[in-house]
C-alpha cells in the first residue's frame, strides 16, 4: 500500500500529515488519509468511520511556510480507538 501523506503516532495519537498549497487543501488530505487508515486498520465502514470522525477528531496546523505551502494534522485519540476495538465484536 502507497501512503498519499505521511503519517505518525504518539502514545495519544495516531496523526495524518497533509501537505499542500492551502491550508483547506493540507487539511482535506490529511482527513482523507485518517479516514482510509481507519477504515482498513479498525474494519470500519464509512457510517463507523463517520461517527467516530466526527466526535473525536482533532486538528493542528503544524505549518505554514509563508503562503506557499501549509501543513495540517488530523489527529484521532488512541483512547477513542480502543474503546471501539473493546466494544466490537469483530
């Protein structure tokens, strides 16, 4: 598997990396990543993935290099994941 934007981990975070032009742009990449990752490493589908999207996910700007180039975090709490590993039958 071809990763589209990097990625990193914390002991509280698993974190896409989007880079682009604008900072809308780096943050629309790195969502979509997060969202691929969990949907292929959790198992979950889009409505799952939705909902835990949009009650837990964070976001940072971690740069901007004058206009040129922006970089947004989109963040999911470990503690968000394995509260739904713990609960899922699968």
């Amino acid at each position: 598997m071809q990763l589209s934007t990097p990625r990193a981990g914390s002991s509280e975070y698993l974190m896409s990396i989007g880079i682009a032009g604008d900072l809308q742009e780096s943050l629309r990449l790195a969502t979509s990543d997060l969202t691929r990752w969990l949907s292929t490493t959790y198992k979950l589908n889009s409505a799952e993935v939705a909902s835990v999207l949009g009650t837990a996910i964070r976001y940072d700007v971690a740069d901007m290099v004058g206009s040129q180039i922006s970089i947004g975090v989109a963040k999911m709490p470990k503690v968000v994941l394995q509260r739904l590993h713990a609960a899922s039958p699968r």
